[in-house]
C-alpha cells in the first residue's frame, strides 16, 4: 500500500496510543471525514478514500486500539477486568477527535465492526455527527451461535495467533470477481490481519460478541446518512443492508454492483463516486 510520509501521527489517550493517518485540511468549514476500519484491518483498508478524499477535505483515519499501529490496552478476555465494549472504541474516538481538536460535527464513515461502532457514537455523541455512511454492516445483535463462535475464535487466537481468525474471515469477504482476478486488495487485507495484536483481536471479538441489538434505535438517527453495500456481501447481504437504510429516516442506499464485503477495496472509484455524490449533496463538502 502507498503512503504518504508525514501524514501518520501517534496520539495518546491515556491508557492508549492509537496512530492515525491525518490528511488534507477542511476547506470553508467542511465537515472532517473520520474512516473508521473493520475487523480485523487497520486504517489502511481506506487508503484510496484516504488518497481521494484527502485532497478534496480533511479525512482521519485511525487504527482502533489492538489493530495496525496502535496499542491493545485491553484486559485480557475473560479476565474478572471490566472487558472493553463497542462503546469503548467510541469513547476513544470521541477522545481522539478532542485531542486534535476537532469540535465541530463529522462524517461518520464505518464499515462493517466500525458500523457497529458508529452506532455507538450516534447514540452517545449525537452532537458530533454531521453526517454517517455505514457500509456493509449490520445493526442485529449476535445470534447465541455467532456469539459462541466468536469467543471460540477468540480463545484459539490468543493461543495461537492470528492466523485462524484470518482463516475465518478471509473466505467471507470478498466477491467471486475480487477472487477470480486475484485483486491486490486480498494481500493487503491479508497484510492488515497480521499487523493486529491477538489479544486486540480476541478483545474486539468479545465486544461484537456483546454488542447491543441497536435496530429499534436507528429511527432515532436524524442526520444525513448512506447506507453503502457490495452486491455479493456474505457478512452483511443486500436485503438486510436495504433495511437498515429503511429505518434510518431519509437515509440513502447503494450497492456497489460485484464487490463483496470489502466494497471500498473492491471497487474504490465506483464506492468513491457514490461517497463523493453525497458529500457534496448531503454533508457540506464543496
Ligand atoms: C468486519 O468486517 O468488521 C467483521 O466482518 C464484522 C463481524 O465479524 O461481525
């Protein structure tokens, strides 16, 4: 993957570090664009976003804590600690926004566990989100059999490493034609997984695990929003994705014809076109 050097900064909250990519600056008041990753990638899973919409306005882009760059500062799952939560990774990122001073409302951008986690930050900072895109998520809680794979998949990564959740997660995330043309999005993807911590990863499962059902509360999100999807999404199919942008009052909807689960990687210039429309349109972007 490309980068820009000079654009990554280390910013510490406490109990955490969590390096983030910081590109463009917002122009005539624009909302500031805020990428948040899925699990279990890092921020570069946005890096033609990052290129695209960093020279149009200002777009942030972090690893969560136990992912990409950033440190783990979580208890180990299952210990008798208070074990971290969705919320957590949005209390952190309402933390960080602080830390580089950005106090007036942004575009929420999530995909998939960072859907999870923009719901989380609708509900608890309304007052910072000027916009939200969720792409290819979900808004229902775990399944008793999900949540009993999740922390078996958490216990063998802690005693392991992290090839086994990449095993799991791999063959569910890309389109047949991602995977017949060997797109170069698969070994990034790849390289992505390798960079979280095992204990980030078992902790970030034990929180999608736990994660509250939030489809009764998406009548309450009355800002701006896009509902993004890939046609061919195995985690988050195209009729439960059309549902969520049913509650969401006036939300929009598109699905990225061919892509799977990693839209954004798949088809970057089709998924950039569509956010791009509706910035300008609906969020204040020039
Ligand atoms: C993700 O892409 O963040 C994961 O697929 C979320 C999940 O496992 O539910």
């Amino acid at each position: 993957m490309s980068q820009t050097p000079g654009t990554m900064k280390t910013v510490s909250l406490g109990d955490v570090r969590l390096a983030v990519e910081d590109r463009g600056s917002s122009r005539s008041g624009q909302p500031v664009l805020l990428l948040v990753h899925g699990f279990p990638l890092d921020h570069t899973m946005w890096q033609s976003q990052i290129d695209y919409f960093g020279s149009h306005g200002r777009v942030i882009a972090p690893d969560l804590r136990g992912f990409g760059g950033s440190s783990n500062a979580a208890p180990p799952e299952g210990s008798s600690h208070c074990a971290i939560e969705m919320c957590t990774y949005a209390d952190d990122l309402a933390a960080l926004l602080d830390r580089l001073e950005i106090t007036r409302p942004i575009v929420f951008c999530g995909l998939s566990m960072g859907g999870y986690i923009a719901w989380q930050f609708c509900a608890k900072y309304p007052e910072r989100v000027a916009a939200l895109v969720v792409c290819d998520t979900r808004s229902f809680a775990d399944t008793p059999q999900a949540v009993a794979g999740r922390f078996a998949l958490g216990a063998r990564v802690l005693a392991e490493g992290i090839e086994p959740v990449a095993a799991a997660m791999l063959p569910k995330f890309f389109g047949p034609d991602t995977v017949a043309k060997q797109l170069p999005c698969i070994a990034d993807t790849v390289a992505a997984m390798h960079r979280a911590s095992p204990a980030g990863v078992a902790a970030a499962l034990g929180a999608m695990a736990r994660r509250p059902d939030m489809a009764a509360s998406l009548a309450e999100i009355h800002v701006p929003t896009l509902v993004v999807v890939g046609e061919h999404d195995a985690i988050s199919p195209v009729e439960e994705m059309r549902g969520i942008a049913e509650r969401v009052p006036g939300a929009e909807f598109v699905v990225i014809p061919g892509a799977g689960h990693m839209s954004p990687l798949e088809d970057p210039a089709t998924f950039n076109a569509a956010l791009d429309h509706f910035l300008r349109e609906r969020a204040g972007w020039s």
